[in-house]
C-alpha cells in the first residue's frame, strides 16, 4: 500500500539501490510455485546484489525445517503451519525502510500510515526515469528533511522528530542497521531505544521485518494483545493482554517466536496483522 511495489501483469516490480545506482527487480510466481526474480542494472553485480536483497526480503533462503519439524503438531499454530508452510515475515529490502516505516505506523490505523509513506516517496523518494518506478527515501535524505515537511504529510510532530532522529544516527554510521551479525543488530537497538519515541515495538518490528530476525516478536502489536487477551481469558473478545503476557506466551517458540506470532495471527482471522510475504523456491536471473 505504500506505492513501492505495483504488480503488473501478475509480476511484481521494485526498485532498489545499489551503491547508490537504481535497480529494478521484478519478482513473479510461477504456476509451479517457484518464484522467478531478475534484475535490470547497468552491472551484473549490482543486479546480483539487488537479488540476494530482495531474496532476504523474501525470506526464501530462511532455514525452518527445525520450526516445521517441532510445532506441526503444536495446538496453537500446528493447523496453520500445516495449511501454508510458505508463510515468511512481511520483509523489506532494507533494515532502514522497515525502521522508518515503523515509525510512521505508531499508534496509528495501517491505511492512514500507508497514505504518510506514499506522500513521502512522492515527495523525496528516489525516481528512476526509465522505470518510472520509485524507491523510499535513504536515511542520509531523511536526515536531512526538515521535521516540518514530515508534519505536512499528516506524520505527528514527535514521530516526525523521532524519523529524522533515527535516519541521522543510521545516516551517520552510529546505527548499522544492515548484515547478520546479531551483536551489531543488538547495538543498534539500544542505541535507538535511547531515541525519543522509539520504543519495542518500533525496534522489534524492525527485528522481524527489516533483519529476519525471527527470534523477535513485536509484542506491543495491537493484533497480539487482542489474540493473547482472548487466549488467556478463555475466549472474551473484549479481553487485552500486556506486551509481557505476549511475550511469556511466545516463549516456548525459542528463535522462532517471531514466526509463531505470525502463524498465530494466521490462525486468528479477525485479528489484523500486515500481510506477509509467501514464497518458496527462486530462481535469480540478471537481466542485462
């Protein structure tokens, strides 16, 4: 809903960065299952590079035979892990779009988010002419927009505070968002945590969507607290739990408690949660 991602003729198309030069990838289903990426650069390693992102964002190299093995049969999400094995985190090619992201989603309903996320891609994302696609801003051209802009897009004067905050400590290289090491992940949280206006939910929903790190859960999630609440209360639609009653109940799923909230909501239909990427086996291409 953000406008980053149009699907035509049933393939996706997303324009990315690569050492600042655009990329356009194209993603699409094949009626085998399969999901076919390529990428149009001006060099076949950029190309390569834009793939192995978006195959992150995707989830597709995500090892979960141990997760299948040990919860198909759990009573809580067995039946819909059974149902739809493919089932991945909604990720995003990169950390510091899921982190800026967040921060326009707090405390607000996801359509009203969406519409502040498109007005900022028409406002400072980046273009590619030959595309005509666009791409979300990088934290070195959010670091530099004034909070008063940010405010005219309908974003909240403390969120917009906080945006232009977090992209000033990633822009600066106070805040590595990007690679797998978890202990520079875990330096990073506490460095935005230290950030007015960013709390858990901010930095867990980056976790999950951003870094793939499925051992995190954003259990400040209006839709846990509802889904725990009716749990704990033996059904009362009405009934909220608290993000550390969503956290004990998780618990048992060890690393994958980030991938069994996901599940949960799955089998819950009337809570709300983004809509996750599904995916199974890819084929990169890169297109000269």
């Amino acid at each position: 809903m953000d406008g980053l991602s149009p699907v035509r003729g049933g393939v996706l198309h997303r324009l990315v960065h690569e050492q600042g030069l655009p990329v356009h990838l194209r993603v699409a289903r094949l009626s085998s299952g399969a999901v076919l990426l390529g990428a149009a650069a001006t060099h076949r390693a950029l190309g390569l590079a834009a793939i192995a992102r978006m195959r992150r964002a995707l989830g597709v190299d995500l090892e979960l035979r141990a997760f299948h093995d040990a919860f198909r049969d759990d009573p809580l999400i067995g039946r819909a892990l059974r149902a739809d094995p493919t089932l991945r985190p909604p990720g995003r090619p990169y950390p510091f779009e899921a982190l800026a992201w967040a921060v326009t989603e707090q405390l607000i309903e996801y359509e009203r988010a969406a519409a502040i996320q498109r007005r900022i891609v028409a406002a400072i994302g980046r273009r590619d002419v030959l595309s005509g696609l666009r791409d979300s801003p990088s934290a070195r051209t959010l670091a530099a927009t004034a909070p008063a802009l940010l405010e005219s897009f309908d974003l909240a004067p403390s969120r917009a505070l906080a945006l232009v905050r977090v992209a000033r400590e990633v822009a600066s290289g106070r805040v590595a968002l990007e690679g797998e090491d978890p202990a520079l992940h875990e330096e990073g949280w506490r460095r935005l945590r230290a950030i007015r206006g960013i709390g858990s939910w901010t930095v867990e929903t980056l976790a999950l969507v951003g870094q793939a790190r499925l051992d995190q859960i954003p259990a400040g999630d209006l839709g846990l607290l509802k889904l725990v609440g009716r749990i704990l209360s033996g059904g009362d639609p009405r009934a909220r739990a608290d993000e550390q009653q969503v956290r004990e109940l998780f618990a048992r799923y060890g690393r994958f408690k980030g991938l069994a909230a996901l599940y949960a909501m799955q089998a819950a239909p009337r809570a709300q949660m983004p809509c996750p990427a599904r995916s199974s086996l890819v084929d990169a291409s890169v297109i000269a």
